[in-house]
C-alpha cells in the first residue's frame, strides 16, 4: 500500500472511532487490514531484466585487480539500458582461501561493489560456489573428487562458512535479490540424483535461515535436459527455478538454422518443460542466462535473435530475464573459447552494440509489465532424462520437425 494511502485510511479510521466515542452508541469501525506489498525481490508477477556482469578490463580477475573507475564506468553504461539487477561474481577460491580462513579484501571489494550498484538502482544476484564460468574452473583449495562437494562433512562445514560470511555482508544491503548456488554447479561438480537433491534441499534451507527473505535460486545447466546431479522435479519444487539456454551448446543447430524454432524458441519451449516437470501451469521461470553462443551470426542477427527469444518467452510467461552478459571478453586474455569475445551488450571500450540497443528497447518495453501466464495444457514431461528424449519434446512443443 501506498504511504499516502496508508496515512488516509489511517486518518479515516481515526475519526470514525472519534465520533462513535462522542455518540456512544454507534459501533467502532474496523478499519481494512493492510495488506503487506509483495517484496520486490519475490514479484514474480512483473517481468524484470538484468543482465551477468562481466567486467570489460580484467573480466572476474578483477577481484585481484581492482580497478574502481573501471567498474564505474561499467556500471554506468550497464544502468544506461534499462536493467533493474545484476547477477555478479565472487570468485569462490579468492573469498574463501582455506576452508576456514577469508580474504577481508575481497569481501570488502564485494560490499563496494553492492554499494556502487545501488545507487544506480541496480538489484544483485550472488552466485556462491563459482566453480565454473566460460569453461574455466575457479576451484576451493580444499577441493575433493566428486561427489565430495555433495557428500563430505568437511566440504559441507567449508560452504556453510562461506554461506554465513556472505550473508553478514549482503545483509547489510538493501539491492540484494538473493543468492544462486553458483555458476552451473552441475557442470563443476557432478553427483547421482538422489545425493545432488538432498544436498540442493540442504543448501537451500542453509540460505533461507542465513538470508531470510532472499530469492534464493540454483541456476543450472544440464539438469533441466538430462541426467545430471539435480533431478527436474526437485529443481521445480524451488521458489523460482531458472533456466540457462544456450542454442548453441543445447545443440539446437541439430534441428534447424540459428533463427528456426529450435533457437528462438528454446527459451520457451524449456519454460513449458520445467512447467510440466512441475506439473504446475503457473509456476514462474527465470532465464537466468540466455544468448546464441554461435560465433558465426553477425551481430545485426544476433540482435535479431535476442529479439525473437525474448519475446517468444514473454508469449510464454517466462517472468525474469537476465542477459549473457555485459561486456565481450577482453582479447588480452587469449586463452578461452573463441565465442567468449563476442557475447556482450557493450564492447570492452562501453561501446553498445545491436544486441545492447534490442535489449534496451525490450526493457522500454516490458519492464514492470505484468506477466501474463499461459493457459494451454501441457504434455507429461519426457519419458527419460536423456538429450534425444527431451529435444523430442521440445520440438513437439514447438511443432518444429527438422
């Protein structure tokens, strides 16, 4: 409710037990309960969009190399398009550098970092356990073979640590959406289903009792599409599950051409799989992470891409979109995958291109809009975990045949 609102009923409901007091007969009047507002960071009711932050100058290296006008001048052109949060990186082995011991360095950056992004009205999304980003492994000191991530006392004791040191920090912050697990943690550490749901239960009780309130989320890979360390159906049972599409490494080129179905529509298509997993029409999704990852689409396509995805999704009810990412891969850092240079909204010099100028226009758009949910019946989610199966499915839900 409005304070203005607040104050006038308020007002209202004063003089209405004034009066009945003078009369002394009529009975007081109840004034309406106050209906709490939905908290931002849970209003899965209006679309919101954000982006992965990738720093331009020394990408997640930053955090050894800390560059404050750098970081600003990311921010400010990250604010220029329209997003409300910001899904950011602390890099798991330089915060926690034993399994007991932190850098008060890092932290601090983090908080400055948070503050920076709140006076740009920018929200955050804290991935914990990174793990993997672009196919490089940032791993603990104390790290063990799997499923030990999953299994081991000693491990366990080392996340609830970090857990509760993170949530000192961000509690103290107003811009924080919650926390993911991580970064993909099903392709860094690996688990039977069984042992990676017990544990996912765990940890997510762990957050809710360190964070209270947050949005709190594992932002995953492979599980939604094969059998990976999370079942689907304990992954839908989260306040929010969120999706990571990526036509690329998915495999939609299998099926058709980088603008058919099987691409434009793979965000769409895994929002109804992870509805029918659900078994719950209703059920809100997040596209945690979503671009092409296909090198050879010029950028004007790309932009086109980004178009058609995003509004196929927004046809489908998919609630929050959070863009990969901000900025390309600076090319001084030559040892990672060709599409990493290619994948932001701005060049490394803040330069916004097609992609970022699409996204921006979306965000005129859409954002605050009210997510409209879909209605049509679904399918039972596919007979087995495994890719050919569920590309099955999904190009029946698509009516694409390659």
């Amino acid at each position: 409710m409005k304070r203005r609102e607040f104050i006038a009923n308020a007002a209202c409901a004063a003089a209405s037990l004034s009066l009945s007091a003078c009369q002394g007969s009529s009975p007081a009047i109840t004034p309406p309960p106050v209906i709490p507002p939905v908290q931002p960071n849970r209003d899965f009711a209006h679309h919101r969009f954000g982006v992965n932050y990738t720093p331009s100058q020394d990408w997640w290296y930053s955090w050894q190399n800390w560059n404050l006008d750098s970081i600003k001048q990311d921010l400010d052109a990250i604010a220029s398009v329209g997003v409300d949060h910001m899904r950011i990186f602390p890099i798991w082995p330089v915060f926690q550098t034993g399994a007991a011991s932190f850098s008060t360095a890092a932290l601090d950056l983090l908080s400055q970092l948070l503050t920076e992004m709140g006076t740009r009205g920018l929200d955050a999304v804290i991935p914990v356990f990174t793990g993997q980003l672009s196919g490089h492994y940032f791993l603990p000191v104390f790290n063990e073979a799997d499923p030990a991530f999953y299994t081991d006392n000693g491990f366990w004791n080392a996340q609830a640590l970090y857990i509760k040191k993170l949530a000192a920090l961000i509690n103290a912050h107003n811009n924080i959406i919650g926390f993911d697990f991580g970064n993909e943690v099903d392709t860094c550490w690996s688990a039977p289903l069984a042992t990676g749901d017990a544990w996912m239960a765990k940890m997510m009780a762990l957050m809710n009792s360190a964070c209270p309130g947050g949005t709190h989320v594992n932002g995953i890979s492979a599980s939604w599409y094969c059998y990976h360390t999370f079942s689907p159906k304990a992954l839908t049972e989260n306040l929010l599950p969120v999706m990571h599409c990526y036509p690329y490494w998915l495999g939609s080129l299998n099926y058709g051409g980088p603008m058919d179905p099987p691409s434009t529509q793979l965000l769409s298509a895994s929002a109804a799989l992870i509805r029918s997993y659900a078994g719950n029409l209703q059920k809100p999704v997040w596209a945690g992470e979503y671009n092409t990852c296909i090198v050879s689409m010029p950028e004007t396509q790309q932009a086109a891409w980004l178009e058609a995805a995003t509004m196929s999704a927004i046809d489908a009810g998919v609630c929050w979109f959070t863009y990969w990412d901000s900025h390309d891969l600076n090319p001084k850092f030559t040892d990672f995958n060709a599409v990493e240079y290619s994948l932001g909204l701005f060049t490394n010099a803040g330069v916004i291109k097609e992609q970022g100028k699409t996204y921006k226009q979306l965000i005129a758009a859409y954002k605050g809009k009210t997510v409209t949910l879909p209605t049509a019946t679904l399918p039972p989610p596919p007979a087995s975990l495994d890719l050919d199966t569920t590309w099955q499915w999904l190009l029946d839900y698509m009516k694409w045949k390659p």
